[in-house]
C-alpha cells in the first residue's frame, strides 16, 4: 500500500479540524482541495454533512458521496449550492415523507422531484456520476425523466434499487452513453435485455446478480466496448445454473474483456479455462472463494490461493473494493490451509504473506464493518482483529518469530495489532478480545532462545503493554505474569541495564511481580 501523499495528510488535517470545530476557514480552497477533505470529512462521521452548509463559500466541491450520510430534506436542498460533477446518495428511506409519489403510496420515492431540488442548473448540465444505491422503489418512468434532467450521465450506480426488467431497459434506453454501470443487489432484474443499447459501455458491476436462463445474458455480447465484468457474489453457492456456465452457453463473447472477477461462484477449472480462451482480451480474472483457489492460467493473472506471491494483490482488490466479505473469508481460507504446511514455507512465501497481514493492518478501515453470514444473522466484528485471530491460530506467527529473527516488520506488526485492539471504545468488546492479544505477547517472548534476542523497543512494549492490560483485565494476571518472566528471563544483561535507566518502566513492572526484580 502507498504512503499517503502531503496533500492527503493536509486533507485528513483539515477535515479533523473541521469536524472537531477547532480550526475556522475565511478564505476558499480550490476544487481539488476542497473534493479531498469533503471526502474526508464525511467518512469521519456521517452527520458531517451538515457542516457543508456552513463551509458552502468556502469548499466549492463538485464531488460528494453521501452514501455514509442518514441526509434529511434540508441537506438536500441544500446540495444545490455546489456545482456537481458527481453525486452518490445513500439510503434514502429516511426521505420517503419528504419526496412521497403519493401521501397514500407507502414505499415509493419521487426521485425526479428529489434530484430537481438538490441539483443547480450547472450541476444537471454538468453531471458525470449519479449513485443511487438504495433499496427504494422510485416512481415510475424516472429514467426518462432522470435522462432528460441530466444529458451528460457517464456513470451510475443503479445497485440495491428495485428494477424490474422493463425499467432495467428502459434505463438502457434512456442513458445509451453510458461509460459504467452498477446494477448489484438487484434481485428483481431477470435478464439483461437492452443493454445492447448501451454500445460504449465499458464497465459492468452485477454483484450478486444472476439469472435462470441462458437469455438472461446474450446481449453481453453485442457491448464490443466491455472492458470489466463483474459477476461475483457474496457467499459461496453451488449452483448449475452459475453466470459463467450459461455465459458458456449462451455463447457469450465479449472481445475487448480485459477484467472478470467471478468470485464466490460456481465455476469448474475447465469452465474457466473455456471462458479465458474465448476471451482473448482478458487480463486479469479474480477467482477468490470458488473451487479454482489453485488454477493459474498462462497469460493471465489470476487472484486467488495459487501461490503466495498472489496474498496481498487480492487483498488489496478485495479491500479496496468494499469486499470486505470476501477479504476475510479469503483470509480465513488461506491461514487455514497454512495450518498443515507452516513448517515447508519458505522465506520469501512467510514475506508474501507477512505482507498481506501488514497491508490488511495499515489500510485505513472503518472501525467496525457488518458482515452478512449465510444463516441470515448482521453481526458487527472488527475486521482486522479477526485477522489477528486466524493469523495466531494458523501458528505462523510462532513460526514467522522462530525464523524471522524479529525482523523490521514484526514489531510493526506487533504494534498495529495492539492499536487495533486498543482504539475499539467498548470495553465489552476488547475484554471479550483481550485474550488475543496476550496470546500474540506470549508468543513473541516464547520465541526467545540462545542467539535470538527481542529487540528493546519490542520488550519494552511488551512490558509495558502486558503490565497495563493485566490491570484492566485481572482475569489474565496469571497469564500476564508467565509473559513478564518468561521476557526478563532471557534478557541479557546490556539488555537489562538499559532497562534500568527506564526508571517509570522498571517501577511498573517491579510493581506488577509479586516479588521485586533486580535490574
């Protein structure tokens, strides 16, 4: 993962400002300044979007997701104060009062009357990306009024919006310059049909979407311009009638396919094969969670398990596409596997996959992150502890330590592991999680023996660390204890006369023994 640049920092620095009310603007920023902490400032918090109101003169944004936001009808009329190229709204139920079709008719948005009140006319003239990822019903024959309002559409995100097959091409019809679209989550959609009309589309997001019969898709092949198909799902389901397979029979061909993610389908080895071969275009396929986690292809990148080399590239894609589903279950299947073969991995294979848990470690995430499990149950987990927690089951950390020598990485590991722990506010949750992390700590000094040292900053910390944790959970003193001898056991003595000279770590420790150590 790339460090952030200077101006990303600056951004994150001003959004925080703003949001904590700390810093005041009374001057205006530029466009590309104010897109960035815009941005940043609604992932601090939702309700953010507020405090646009009040900065309008001075961030002449012409980007906003909101799809974070619980908006009400003021901040709506109130986007018409910013020339916009890009809109993204997000659940919109909140709003059905405010913008009803009918007082009488429950569950349908007036859209239209919606997007007329929030858009200038600079903005309707203007507008590139429109993201209308709600699971409301909108009025009917929105998408030849919503075309007519804005000309210049290249992108929408259609996802969770009830379509029917009829309005899905309608909106073919109704937008035939469309560049990307995004129709996941639509369950109501039983074909493709029209999309034919869309000759230049070039990218296609159909998560979670699939049909019964081999109709549903031939028009794929009339889009020579299709560079990105996606037909993967979010649980793993094994079905005959997958995408791919009536794709296969359907006798789709999309010559100019350079990316096909098929993750968490149905699909066999030799249809995979089959589909790359009739694609010759295709570059990269992602085939996480489905049965050919093993399958290289000459030519081709595949993200899967094939080889280590692949951990982190998959990761990446999965996280920084919002997988965050597919992420941990891939994570989950790949340590798993590591069970039974830690001791055969080669240096270069513990780096690959060292890096993939730093990577899943630094990328900025949110706090919490709800994923939907197969027995229908929303349950919230901090998505880089239950890294943690299959990377320590899985022993490679133990046998990382055993023939690492404390490499640079692992107390950075050690250290980002235990900040992730730390900043969660409820203290329900990390006693219910403490437990991970004085396991990840006995690990560490169990890893000493003659000739591999802990360094001091990863002893120190440990130390420290250990002796606060015991304190706010009681429960894990004996544990706590073993962890602080076992550590000053195998310290040498430049070791411990350095530690001396930490008069405020010594004394907390001494405090913590049952009898005093002599350093």
């Amino acid at each position: 993962m790339p460090f952030p640049t200077l101006s990303e920092l600056a951004a994150k620095s001003v959004a925080q400002g703003i949001h904590d009310e700390s810093i005041s603007l009374n001057f205006t920023l530029n466009t590309k300044s104010s897109n960035s902490i815009v941005r940043e400032l609604l992932k601090l918090d939702g309700n953010n979007f507020k405090k646009l109101e009040v900065f309008k003169n001075q961030l002449p944004v012409t980007k906003i997701d909101l799809r974070l936001c619980d908006i009400d009808a003021d901040a709506v009329r109130n986007l018409s104060n910013f020339n916009l190229v890009s809109l993204d709204f997000g659940e919109l139920t909140q709003l059905e009062d405010d913008f009803p079709v009918d007082p009488s008719d429950d569950g349908t948005l007036d859209i239209v009357s919606l997007l007329t009140q929030s858009t200038n006319p600079y903005s309707r003239n203007s507008m590139i990306h429109l993201g209308l990822s709600s699971d409301r019903e909108f009025i009917a024959g929105w998408e030849t009024k919503v075309s007519q309002m804005l000309p210049n559409l290249r992108s929408i995100d259609n996802s969770c919006v009830y379509v029917d097959t009829v309005q899905f091409s309608n909106l073919c019809t109704c937008f035939p310059n469309l560049l990307v679209l995004d129709i996941s989550n639509v369950i109501s959609l039983s074909s493709l049909q029209g999309i034919k009309n869309i000759k230049n589309l070039q990218k296609l997001t159909m998560f979670n979407v699939d049909f019964d019969y081999i109709e549903g898709y031939k028009e794929l092949s009339e889009l020579k311009n299709l560079k990105y198909l996606d037909v993967s799902c979010n649980q793993y389901r094994r079905d005959e009638l997958s995408s791919i397979r009536l794709m296969l029979a359907a006798g789709v061909r999309m010559e100019a396919l350079e990316f096909f993610d098929c993750s968490r389908t149905y699909v066999t080895e030799q249809e995979l094969r089959t589909f790359v071969k009739n694609h010759p275009s295709l570059k990269t396929v992602v085939a996480m969670g489905t049965a050919c986690d093993q399958t290289t292809i000459s030519g081709v990148k595949v993200l899967n398990m094939a080889s280590m080399s692949s951990l982190s590239e998959s990761l990446e894609y999965a996280i920084l596409n919002d997988r965050f589903d597919l992420a941990l279950h891939f994570i989950q299947e790949v340590f798993e596997k590591l069970k039974t073969n830690r001791e055969n991995l080669a240096d270069a294979q513990l780096h690959h996959i060292k890096n993939a848990v730093l990577f899943v470690l630094r990328e900025p995430l949110d706090e919490y992150i709800k994923f939907k499990w197969i027995g229908g149950m929303t349950v919230d987990q901090d998505f880089k502890l239950l890294t943690l927690k299959y990377y320590l089951e899985s022993g490679i950390f133990e046998h990382e330590l055993s023939t690492s020598m404390f490499s640079t990485d692992i107390p950075d590991l050690i250290k980002l592991f235990y900040n992730v722990f730390n900043r969660h506010p409820l203290t329900s949750w990390q006693k219910e999680h403490a437990g991970l992390i004085f396991q990840m700590f006995e690990a560490t000094v169990n890893a000493v023996r003659p000739g591999i040292l802990i360094p001091d900053r990863v002893l120190h910390f440990v130390f420290e660390m250990t002796v606060d944790l015991v304190y706010q959970f009681p429960e894990h003193r004996t544990q706590g204890t073993r962890i602080i001898h076992q550590a000053l056991v195998w310290m040498t003595w430049e070791q411990l006369l350095r530690m001396s000279f930490n008069f405020e770590l010594v004394t907390k420790v001494n405090m913590f023994l049952p009898s005093t150590f002599v350093f």
